[in-house]
C-alpha cells in the first residue's frame, strides 16, 4: 500500500510540476495581457492542486494534512478571485482585449 501512495503522490507532484511549467511558457510565448493573465491564473490553480495534493498523500493523515488541506481551499479561493480582480482593473484602465480581426492582422504582418 505504501509502494501505491508513493506513486500516486509523485505522479501528482510531476503533474503539477508539469503544468506549472507550461503555465510559465505560457506567459512567456502568449501575445497580450489578458491571454498571459489567462495562462497564469488557470495553470496556478490546477498546478498548485496537483502539487498539494501529492504533499497530502505523502503526508498521510496528520496534522500537516490539514494544514495543506487549509491551504489548498485558501489558494482556491483567491486565485480565481485575484485574476477576476486583475482582468477588471486592466479593463478599466482601458487596457482593451485583442480581437481576433486584431491577431489575424498581427499574424499577417509578421509574415510580410
């Protein structure tokens, strides 16, 4: 059974190391604010599931499980709620979202 919740956990940590990482090149190669705040936000969220919850299993039951298991409903509260936050503020600031007549012509002109 140990054997199992090892695997189980490292196979969850690699997952969310795994997604965290493509979150990153997500921010680096997406073109405007909003798709890199959208490849940030999603991948923060799942990867720091993953990775928590591979922390639990190999934690087993104790008093860190909690702890993580506070943590976790803490992060999945604020993530979603500080990436809403940040898209509201960057509209308001007048920062306006590419449209896809806008890419299309960007594609086109990086092709010429």
């Amino acid at each position: 059974m140990n054997i199992a919740i090892d695997i189980a956990s490292w196979v969850l940590l690699t997952l969310g190391g795994v997604n965290l990482l493509i979150g990153g090149i997500g921010v680096l190669r997406m073109p405007d604010f909003y798709t890199r705040m959208h490849a940030a936000s999603l991948t923060d969220s799942m990867g720091a599931i993953l990775v928590i919850l591979g922390i639990m299993l190999q934690a087993g039951l104790s008093l860190a499980t909690v702890k993580l298991g506070a943590i976790l409903a803490f992060l999945l509260l604020t993530s979603p709620t500080a990436a809403n936050a940040l898209a509201v503020s960057a509209l308001l600031a007048g920062m306006k979202p590419r449209t896809g007549d806008a890419v299309q012509r960007t594609n086109h002109e990086a092709d010429a």
